[in-house]
C-alpha cells in the first residue's frame, strides 16, 4: 500500500491526495504489478495518472481514453473520444481488444458512467478488474445522479 500511496504522490495523481484510493487499490490490482496487460483509463486530463501507472505497472501496455486532445507524449496510447459516444467506445474496445484493468475515471456522469461500463466491461478478462472512480457523483443532480425509482 505505501508503494502505491508514494508512487501516486511523487506524480501528483489525486488517486491518495484527494480520494484516498490508497486504502483500496492496491487489495484488487497488485497482483498485476509485475504483468504484461492492458490497462485502459477513461480521462487523461494533465497525464499525471498516466505517469503514475507507468511506474507503478511498468510492464502494462497503457491505454487512455480522453474527450480533448493532449499534446502529452509518452509510454502509452491516447485515444481521443467521448465516452458518452457508442462509436468512440467500440472503437476503443476494437482497437484494444481485451484488458486486465479499466478505470473510469471521466466524466463522473451517471449515464456516461453506466454507458461505458455497458459497452467496455465485456472486454475485460475475467480475471480483471473494472474500477469506477468518483462513485459519490452517483447521488449528485450535477452528474445526473441521484435515486431513480
């Protein structure tokens, strides 16, 4: 845990800082510490995450999946699209084929969210895990959350 925790710090993720992700990350995903897998993340953003899983995973072929397009250069593969977007979805999930771990980590919309996990969860090996980050969004109108009857 504390390798994740000053990892995540030394590149600024907000995954410890601000969530405290920490606590619960690694119980799921440090047996892939050391594999060749396919991790895909929804959102790019500054490429601070992208920074911190090359050092954490650094056998892992990292994909990401961002709505504006980034300049960021480095040891991974960014797919502009939206993932609110069937078509940009499947065609992510076309060009990747299959991963070990997928973070949603995006928009936080509940539709976006659930759409996502609808279209990308099927390529997700079995033994793999899918993370949704930001889970309290799921109860905030602003994210389209909240109690559906």
């Amino acid at each position: 845990m504390n390798d994740f925790l000053n990892i995540a710090t030394s590149f600024g993720a907000d995954k410890c800082t601000q969530h405290g992700y920490h606590f619960f990350y690694p119980q799921h995903i440090e047996h892939l510490r050391e594999k060749q897998f396919n991790l895909l993340e929804i959102g790019f953003d500054g490429g601070n995450s992208a920074r911190f899983w090359r050092q954490y995973f650094p056998q892992a072929k990292l994909h990401f999946l961002d709505i504006k397009h980034s300049d960021q250069q480095g040891d991974w593969v960014l797919f502009t699209g939206d993932q609110s977007n069937i078509n940009d979805l499947e065609s992510l999930s076309k060009a990747i084929g299959s991963c070990e771990l997928i973070i949603d980590d995006g928009s936080h919309d509940q539709i976006d969210v659930m759409r996502t996990f609808n279209m990308l969860y099927q390529i997700v090996k079995t033994d793999g895990v899918y993370i949704i980050e930001d889970c309290h969004t799921a109860y905030n109108k602003q994210w389209n959350g909240g109690i559906i009857s």
